[in-house]
C-alpha cells in the first residue's frame, strides 16, 4: 500500500506509528471484551474508523482517491471470501 499510495518517508512512518498503535490496542479490546464478541466487533469497527479518519488526514487528494480505491478492492475481497466461506466445502482428497 505505501508503494500504490506513493507515500514518502514521513507519511510512512507516520503510517507505521498509527498501525502499531491499532494493533496494540485491538489486542486491548479483544482481551477486554473476550466473552463479548458483539461488542468486540463493535469496538474494533470504531478503532478501525478512527484509524481511517488519522490516516486520511495526512494523504493528499490524489493518494485519498488511490487510497478509497484500494479499501474498495479490499472490502469487495473480503465479501467475496466471506461468500465462500458459506458455501460448501470440498473435502480435500489425501495424496496417497
């Protein structure tokens, strides 16, 4: 993503920093909220729009547009993969 967004040194570390910081505080809330996953999911959607909200502060107009494609190709990834994973599943045949 840096390369596609063309972000320069300090946008990456910039970039970095926010990263780490959502990592650490989604291992936070799943300990927190272990034994309440709609919640959980609920926390981890609010980490993960002020995340978007920092990191689109520092992106210029043409990285905000590479960027909103980039989250759109990677939301419609995810929907797939979530489709499939509803369908049925074909056992996998062992090599014998």
């Amino acid at each position: 993503m840096v390369t596609e967004l063309g972000l320069n040194e300090s946008e990456y570390l910039r970039l970095k920093a926010m990263n780490r910081e959502r990592v650490i505080k989604a291992d936070e809330l799943a300990e927190l909220y272990s034994d309440n996953q709609e919640v959980l999911n609920q926390k981890i959607y609010e980490l993960e729009v002020s995340f978007d909200k920092k990191f689109t502060a520092i992106l210029n107009p043409r990285q905000l547009t590479t960027y909103s494609q980039y989250k759109h190709r990677t939301n419609a990834q995810i929907a797939l993969s979530e489709d499939n994973t509803l369908a049925p599943k074909t056992p996998v045949q062992g090599n014998n």
